[in-house]
C-alpha cells in the first residue's frame, strides 16, 4: 500500500480526517501508484465523507491506518462478531490489503480531476482497466513507460480519463 500524504503532514491529515468524519469533503493529490490506471500520480481527487451503509464493493476509498491515508478500493465485506470490516486492494496491486475496520474508511472517491478533464470513478473496473492494472502493477519498466507518456499527454493538454 503505498501513502497519498507523506508522514509530516500530520496536522492535515487529522483536519481532513476530522472534516469527513463530519460528512465533509476533501481535496488529495494522489502520490502513489497502487491504483493505476485508475488513477494516477498527480490526479487531484475528491474525497467526499461517508457513513459505513454508503459504502459498497467497488467504491474507491481513502482509508486512515497507522497515521497514514490509502486511497485503494474496497473488494470484500467482512460480517463476524466484533463487525464489519473491509478488503480493499490497489487496483495495480496483486495482493489484498489487511482487513480495514469500518471505522477505518474514512471517505469514498467522488470524482478525479486529471489535467482539464474530471470525471466519476466507476465501481466497475472494465477487462482493459483491469489487465492494465496488473501489468502496471507488476512490471517497473511498462510502470516507468506509462508514467512517462502520461505525464507527456497532461502536459500537451491531451489527459484521459
């Protein structure tokens, strides 16, 4: 699992933890790669606060463990006798996460700035997303390649979603 806030933002992370919580929303930059191609590094995404009904597998979830925010996306719901818990996984990544207690997601992705374009995350992840997902996540040279032409295409102005 890779971190979307670097550990010295300390006092951010608790404002905006605090700020969904109360049903607030939020505004991250993604730093990580675990969620290609879903999203990537520089996307600005919105983080809107949620109760523990509103969520559902597929949603794409910031998650607050040991001090830190993962944006990964929930895979598994978990019923035994202490709760409700979740799996989420990285979208590139080829393990799931440790279970998230459902006091631990904090917020559902609600809509992806990348360059000029914005866009809602789907639940679904379609075949292509998901076998580039695998790749990206598994092989650094074509993780390397993508980033590249990726941070080509935003700076021409020609982002897709």
């Amino acid at each position: 699992m890779q971190p979307i806030l670097k550990a010295g933002a300390d006092a951010k992370l608790g404002l905006a933890a605090e700020m969904l919580r109360s049903q607030g929303t939020v505004q991250v930059k993604a730093w990580g790669t675990s969620m290609l191609p879903s999203a990537w590094p520089g996307d600005l995404l919105t983080i809107q606060g949620v109760t523990r009904d509103e969520v559902v597998e597929g949603d794409i979830v910031l998650v607050l463990r040991d001090n830190r925010f993962f944006i990964h996306r929930l895979v598994e719901k978990l019923r035994d006798e202490d709760g409700i818990s979740w799996i989420t996984r990285g979208d590139a990544m080829p393990h799931d996460d440790p279970a998230a207690a459902a006091s631990e997601i904090l917020g559902r992705v609600a809509g992806i700035r990348r360059g000029r374009r914005s866009f809602v995350p789907g639940r679904r992840v379609p075949p292509l997303h998901f076998a580039l997902g695998r790749m990206l996540g598994r092989w650094e040279r074509f993780r390397n390649v993508a980033l590249r032409i990726h941070a080509a295409r935003l700076q021409a102005g020609t982002s897709h979603p």
